[in-house]
C-alpha cells in the first residue's frame, strides 16, 4: 500500500481531516507532528514525534522513517520540515531554499526584506524603479 506522509500539528484539526481523506483514497497515512516525543505514542496515531523548531533534525528523523510516496504539510510551519525530508529522501516537492523566502515561513524576515527593495514597476516612464508600497498593484519581480 502507498504511504504518504502528513507533516502537521497534533492539535490541528486539519490533521485528522487530511489523514482520513488519504485513507479514503487507499493511501495509508504516516504522520509527522509536534507530539510529545517522551511519551508512548499519548495520541495512538504513532505518529513521528518533529520538533518545529528544529527542522533539520526532524527531517532527519522523517528520513529515518522513508520511504514514502508523497508528503503533505499541512500549514507554515510544518512545509520547511516536509521540504528538507523530501530533498533528504529524493522526492519531488518545494526546495527548503523556496520555502524559507516564502512568507509565513521561517524566513519570513528574509521575504519581506526582499518585497521592501525597489523592484520593476512596467510601463513606468523609462523602465526606471519604484518603490514597492506606492506600486504594489502593478509590479512584477
């Protein structure tokens, strides 16, 4: 049977929602949370127990756990986790380089500061540069 992997919050509701969906499909369903990871499986989804904050040695931990057929997560803070075990496993998904410029991220600083800059504005009157604010509605980057 496939197997994909939900990266999510243990309290998130979604996450039920998202697993039952995949059982539905004849996918079984691995789930990667924020659990309690010293504590017998205290939710009886045996999930694998993540620590967001530290998203590296979670992917790690998810490799250890491969192989998979697809990984989903299931808000902001679980797509750098799903994207750094998807690139330690071989599997298609966003590269952890794109997660981490995309608001809402963990590099959520580095993507405003990025939108801030002076970027192109078309049309405007010898190509010249704007400032994003005043031009939001007709910039392209």
């Amino acid at each position: 049977m496939k197997r994909i992997l939900i990266v999510a919050a243990t309290s998130g509701y979604q996450t039920r929602m998202f697993a039952d969906a995949a059982r539905r499909l004849g996918v079984a369903p691995v789930l990667a949370t924020d659990r309690c990871h010293v504590l017998e499986d205290p939710w009886g989804d045996r999930a694998i127990p993540v620590r967001f904050d530290d998203p590296y040695s979670a992917a790690e931990t998810i490799a250890q756990a491969g192989p998979f057929d697809g990984i989903v997560a299931v808000a902001d803070r679980p797509t750098l986790i799903a994207a750094l075990a998807a690139a330690k496993l071989g599997m298609p998904y966003n590269s952890p380089a794109s997660v981490e410029a995309a608001p809402g991220s963990r590099g959520d600083r580095f993507a405003r500061g990025r939108l801030r800059r002076r970027v192109e504005v078309p049309g405007r009157k010898g190509g010249g540069r704007a400032d994003l604010p005043r031009h939001a509605g007709h910039c392209s980057m």
